[in-house]
C-alpha cells in the first residue's frame, strides 16, 4: 500500500475524543516488532478526553484543536500532520466529523472503528439501538473513512452474539473486547496490500 515506504514503518497520529482505549491499544500494539507503524501524535477535539493521558505515560506529542472553527482547526492539523510527515490516521472514539476537503487531503489514509456491523447501525447509540431491534448479533467494523458519515470501504468486521441479558453497557464492553483485537490486524492488513 502507499502508506508503507520501504523498510520504514508506517506513521500514525491517532484522533480521539474520549476514554481512548483504542488509543492505549493501539500504543501497545506499536510497540511489538510484528507492527507495520508507530504512533506519532495524538490529537483529541476535548481537553478533557481521558486518553490524552496516554500522551504523557507513552512519551507521545499531543495537540488539542476544539473544532468550533472546523475549516481552521482542520487547515491547522494538516500542517502539522505534513510537518510531522504522518503517513496514517487512525480515528479511535474521534466524534467529530472531518470535512470532505481534510479527507481529500488524506485520501485512502485515514482509517476508522466503529462499534457496529456497518453499514447496519451508523452514526451514535449503536448498542441500545441494537438491543431496541432485538438483534442476534453485531460486532464492529475497520474502514476507510470517506465524505459520508460510517461509510467508506469495509477492512475487517467481527461478529459477536448478543446475549439475553445484554444493556448496552455490557454490549459496548464485550464489542471494545473485540476492538481491541480488529483495529490492529486491520492495520496490518492495509499494511500488506
Ligand atoms: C469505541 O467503541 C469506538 O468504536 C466508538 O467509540 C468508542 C471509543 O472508545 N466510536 C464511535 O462510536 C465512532 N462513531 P475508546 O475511547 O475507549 O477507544
């Protein structure tokens, strides 16, 4: 893929907005010799997301841009993502929606998870809307993210049975389980095409 030079691995920056499980993760995972990429940068839209302090534990730069000027907060985190010479962008929890012009810039290089079977349950409150459906199953979805919200291209999903007792906490907690393991095989996938 166009995102892997040479012998070099990949660099990401990792957009959060939250907890930033994924985030920890995904750190982690980058420190293994199997991984294709490092983290660079952590850029979180809240000041207040708890991932940020996975910033100071791991020795990673971080930069908060708020988005209430989105076309500028944008422009701003491009430059630094040239600068940086970031070669991967890896949404984890990020609940804000990039413009159709950021993702130009990045095309085919910003990768997203979401906690549902996409293209079933886009957008917010997947777990209650899932058990509201009396569904069987759901899981969650690696993709490229592109202009439409939850919709680029499918990399990987995992499939989890819901079971009789579920709320939608105990959902999300067996589906981030499950998140925890795709978002780095799916990586390394993309790594490999
Ligand atoms: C994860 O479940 C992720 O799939 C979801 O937010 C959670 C973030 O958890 N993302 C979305 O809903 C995006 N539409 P984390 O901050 O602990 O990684």
């Amino acid at each position: 893929m166009a995102i892997l030079t040479g012998n070099k691995k990949i660099k990401a920056a990792v957009f959060i907005s939250g907890t930033g499980s994924n985030l920890k993760n995904l750190i982690q995972f980058s420190k293994k010799k199997k991984s294709p990429f490092l983290v660079k940068l952590i850029i979180s839209n809240n000041l207040k997301s708890k991932g940020l302090r996975f910033a100071k534990i791991f020795k990673i730069e971080k930069k908060i841009f708020k988005f209430k000027k989105k076309s500028l907060d944008e422009k701003k985190i491009l430059k630094i993502l040239k600068f940086k010479r970031i070669d991967l962008i890896c949404l984890a929890g990020f609940m804000k929606i990039l413009s159709k012009n950021f993702i130009k810039n990045f095309k085919g290089k910003i990768l997203n998870i979401h906690p549902s079977l996409l293209p079933n349950y886009k957008g917010l409150n997947t777990h209650k809307r899932v058990l509201l459906n009396k569904e069987k199953y759901t899981g969650c979805t690696v993709h490229f993210v592109s202009p439409n919200l939850d919709s680029g291209k499918i990399i990987m999903q995992k499939k989890i049975k819901i079971k009789k007792d579920d709320t939608p906490k105990k959902l999300a907690k067996r589906v981030l389980i499950e998140e925890h393991k795709l978002y780095p095989k799916a990586i390394l996938k993309i790594s490999k095409l």
